[in-house]
C-alpha cells in the first residue's frame, strides 16, 4: 500500500512540476540575464534578473547541520563515508524580490530575539521593514516565521503574508503542525486581515511569482518561482550531503518518504529547466546544478 501511494505522490508531483516548469521556463528565457550574483557585503547577495526585476539572498543566520540529524534516514555507512566530521555548513537565508513597483519578502527568519539577523541585512539595502509590503512564506517552522514579529507586534507594518491553505490549516492546535499553531497564531493576529492563503498552483503579483506545491517538509511546504531563481524553502538541509545524495533526510522532514520524492523531482526541474536554485539553508544561496 505504502508503495502504490509513493508512486502516486510521484505521479502528482511529476505533473505539477511539469506544467508549472513549462509556464515559467518561457518567461525565465525571456527576461532573464546572464548576470551573476553579486555579493554587496557578507550575507547579502543581489541578482539581476532582468532591467526590472532583482532577486536578493539575505543571510539570517550562518550555522551548521549535524550529521545525527540524518542517521537512520537512508545509508548511515554512507552517510560517514560523505560527513565525517560531526557537522556540515549551512545558513538560514530569507531571499527578497525587488522591482520597481514591489519588495516582496519570501520567508522571515528567526527574528532579531533569536539571533537572526534579517533586519541588519534590510539596512544593508537601503530598506526598512515598512517597505515591505509582501511576505512569501514556504512553511511555518520557527525558523522561517520567527521574524514576522517584534515583540509580538508585526515586524513588517505593511506586509501581507501569503502561504499555502494547507500549510495553514496543518498549523492549528489539532493539526500536524500542531507545535508551531501558538507562534502562527500570534503571528495571525498581528497581521489581522492581511493573509492570503493559496491552493496548489498560484500566480502571484501579476504573474511575478509562481507557486510550486513541495510536500514532504512539511504538508503544504511550497516553493517559489520569481524569474529563473527557484526559491526553494527546506528541500535540502545539508548543502554538502543532499545535492548529491538526495535520498537522505533531516528530522526535520515531517514525511521523510514524500520529502525524497519531491527533492528528487524538484533538483531534477532545476537542472532541466536551468533554474537557479535558492534554497534556505544553503550556505551558498545561488546555485546552478
């Protein structure tokens, strides 16, 4: 049984990457540049898209990821042949799309109360959290929401925040997500009627950003496509390890077995497509596979 149900994940997967790929591939080949990333100070590196449009990637927090977070998930011979020392390079980074009309915010960080350092990187760009008006968010870890607020007071005063209905109503009291529902609801009610929720596949600010449904993480974990950069939340955890190796999974992974089907197909859509790949904790934010 569990094997028909993977096969059919897969199945699912396949399709709405595929048709979310197709649509956004004309319009990465299109507008995009040849340019590449530009670091403006450490923790901060700016990429041109095209003449309208940049993609920034805002380092929260540099950290690492310990190889016990992966034991048991796949190959643990392996998994000490590939991470020998105890730990792995990582980050927490929040990227920014800037236009001339928009600076829209994908994922928030920790937060300044738990070291993490977005705002300083904001100043950095000649920005305040008021110039925020959209927060992207690719799920509801703490580790990715924690900076939508400051002492319990919106962080970003003019932001609407936008997410996936299912990661929404994962994240309650009776759901999956049932340990971050008091954070999320603090964070609901500092934002009162600025939140949007999306189902599946979504175009959003006039087709700048598109949504890429990416279960496994966590149930409605989803990815964002803005030009030909794929914002790509927690698909992988340990740069070093999982590019090569998808198959392994942090705990982190609520459904470790969705989350190697989607990691698989989602890698696989970079390369095919030649997205640049931007995921939230690598140490390296722009990566060509």
């Amino acid at each position: 049984m569990k094997t028909k149900i993977l096969k059919a994940t897969a199945a699912m997967l396949a399709i709405l990457f595929a048709a979310c790929g197709n649509h956004a591939a004309d319009t990465a080949t299109a507008d995009t540049t040849s340019a590449q990333p530009q670091e403006l100070q450490p923790g901060v590196t700016i990429y041109t898209v095209n003449d309208s449009l940049q993609v920034v990637a805002l380092q929260d927090v540099a950290n690492e990821m310990s190889r016990d977070l992966f034991v048991g998930s796949f190959d643990d011979s392996l998994l000490l042949q590939l991470m020998p020392a105890a730990s792995t390079p990582s980050a927490i980074n929040t990227f920014m799309a800037l236009t001339p009309k928009r600076t829209i915010l994908f994922d928030a960080g920790l937060g300044p109360q738990a070291g993490g350092s977005l705002l300083q990187k904001l100043e950095a760009l000649g920005r305040t959290p008021a110039d925020v008006d959209a927060v992207c968010l690719t799920h509801l870890h703490g580790d990715h929401i924690g900076g939508l607020l400051t002492d319990g007071q919106a962080t970003f005063p003019n932001a609407t925040l936008y997410l996936s209905i299912t990661e929404d109503t994962a994240c309650t009291p009776t759901g999956s997500l049932a340990r971050m529902a008091d954070l999320w609801a603090q964070v609901r009610q500092a934002y009162n009627g600025r939140v949007v929720t999306f189902a599946d596949s979504a175009n959003l600010f006039d087709g700048l950003a598109q949504t890429i449904p990416a279960p496994g993480h966590t149930p409605g974990h989803t990815l964002f496509l803005v030009g030909n950069c794929l914002l790509a939340g927690d698909i992988i955890h340990a740069q070093d390890l999982q590019l090569e190796h998808p198959d392994f999974c942090a705990r982190y992974d609520q459904d470790p077995r969705t989350a190697v089907v989607t990691r698989k197909h989602i890698l696989a859509l970079a390369n095919q497509k030649g997205y640049i790949f931007c995921d939230a904790h690598c140490y390296n934010p722009f990566i060509t596979l």
